[in-house]
C-alpha cells in the first residue's frame, strides 16, 4: 500500500498550486478568447487597423462576443474621444496666439463639442431603441467634425483627429452590421 502521508502531501501540493493560480493570467486568458471577435467584426469596417486598436485597449469591448453590444461599447468610445479632443483643443486655446491658429483651434473646439453633444443626446438612445439609422446619422457629426477640424490645416493633435475621423468611420460600418 501506498504511504498515507505522500498521498497528503501530494494532495496538498495539488490544492496549493490551483489556489495560487494568478488571477491576471486567468483574465487575460478569458480576455484574449474575444480578440479574434473584435479582429473579425472590425475587418468588416473600413479602417479595421484603428478598430481593432481602439476596441482591443478598451476594456470593456474585451469581454464582449455580441456585436450588438461591441457596437454600443464603439459608440461609447467614439463620445469619449470626442469630449478628449474637445478638451485638448480648449486648453491648446488658452495659449494660442495667432489669430488663425486661434479661429481653427475654435472651429475643432466647434466641431467636437457639437459631434459628441449629438451622440450623448441623440444617437446613444438611438441606439438604445434600435433605431441604427438614426444612430449611424449622429455618429456622422464626428466623421464630420474630425474631417472639418483636419481640413482646417491646424496641426494640433492630427493623429486624435485621424483617430477619431478612422474609428468613428468604423462604428459607421459596426452599425450598418446590426439588423434593422
């Protein structure tokens, strides 16, 4: 027979080991199990390189495999990266001196303040009701704005500008993917 106390140890060393499995490792293992639905929504848009960026390092769109619900996440983003933008700009404001850098920098101001005061408000609940359609067309006031802003020359922040133009495009076509 086998001696009692090498089982109990034996035991004991197979219960301690799977008590101290490191819980990060078990996240990030559950979290890289959605990547390849977040790669294939996002290499049905236009910009799938910027989608899969902003939506593989946000946290909330790493625990999702619905697309209804990875849409609503980019619809969240698209708001906060406008408010961002629309902050940088402000304070780059405060120190412009150059009367034409300063009617740009108010224009993007414009732009972002208006594009994400229309996703909060309208296109959000939109969303919410099922109406896409209606919420396609208010994500479009920051595809628009982001273009307007780059349009106006200014080179402040042009890679969160072209972010925003790329991935707000994206959840364009995120939307168009959903079931009228």
């Amino acid at each position: 027979m086998s001696n009692p106390t090498c089982f109990y140890l034996l035991m004991s060393f197979i219960v301690v080991h799977l008590l101290s499995v490191d819980q990060s490792t078990a996240t990030t293992t559950i979290n890289n199990d959605v990547i390849p639905f977040i790669r294939m929504s996002c290499n049905g848009t236009e910009y799938p390189h910027t989608c899969i960026s902003v939506l593989e390092g946000d946290p909330r769109s790493r625990t999702t495999t619905d697309l209804k619900n990875l849409t609503r996440i980019s619809m969240e983003i698209v708001y906060e990266e406008a408010i961002e933008l629309n902050s940088l700009f402000i304070k780059a404001g405060e120190n412009a001196t150059d009367p034409i850098l300063k009617s740009n920098i108010r224009l993007c101001i414009g732009e972002f303040d208006i594009g994400s005061y229309h996703v909060k408000i309208y296109g959000i609940p939109y969303f919410d009701e099922g109406d896409y359609a209606n919420a396609n067309g208010q994500i479009g006031y920051i595809v628009g704005g982001s273009s307007n802003c780059n349009d106006t020359g200014t080179k402040l922040f042009n890679k969160e500008v072209e972010t925003s133009f790329n991935f707000s495009c994206s959840v364009l076509d995120l939307l168009s993917m959903l079931p009228s």
